[in-house]
C-alpha cells in the first residue's frame, strides 16, 4: 500500500509527463480539469493513469467529485488494494 506521499509524488510525476506540464502547477488545491485543460479524450488518460498504476477504475459517477488534485488523491488512497 502507497503512503500518501507516494501516491502525490508518482501520479504527479506521471500526470506532468503525460499532459507535458509542469509538476509545481500540481498542488493538492489546483483544480484538475482547469489545470489540465482536460477535454473528454485527456480525461480518459487521466483515467487510465489510475487505472494502470493503480489498478483503479474511476467510476464515471466519480468524476464530478475529483475536483481538485486533492481530491484524486484521496480517491486513490481510499480504493488502493
């Protein structure tokens, strides 16, 4: 099981390479979709990301709730295996 910390420095360092951002724009307050500039396709990789490194599936009910980075990252420390 990831610590928290774990889980922020891994998906934010995977989420800065896959949408070529820059990780110190990813703080816990930061709002995920504005940051991202996220369409329906970018969503799906960020889903993904989850998914593959986590082995989470974010539920389509459970996107409006992910507001902010800190958000996501509760979710994943709440499911994790």
């Amino acid at each position: 099981m990831n610590t928290r910390n774990d889980i922020i420095k891994d998906i934010n360092a995977k989420i800065a390479e896959e949408f070529e951002i820059d990780e110190a724009n990813i703080t816990p307050d930061a709002p995920i979709f504005e940051t991202l500039e996220l369409d329906s396709i970018s969503l799906i990789d960020l889903v993904s990301i989850v998914h593959h490194d986590y082995g989470i599936k974010i539920a389509k009910e459970d996107l409006p709730q992910l507001k902010t980075f800190g958000d996501l990252y509760d979710y994943i420390e709440a499911r994790q295996a």
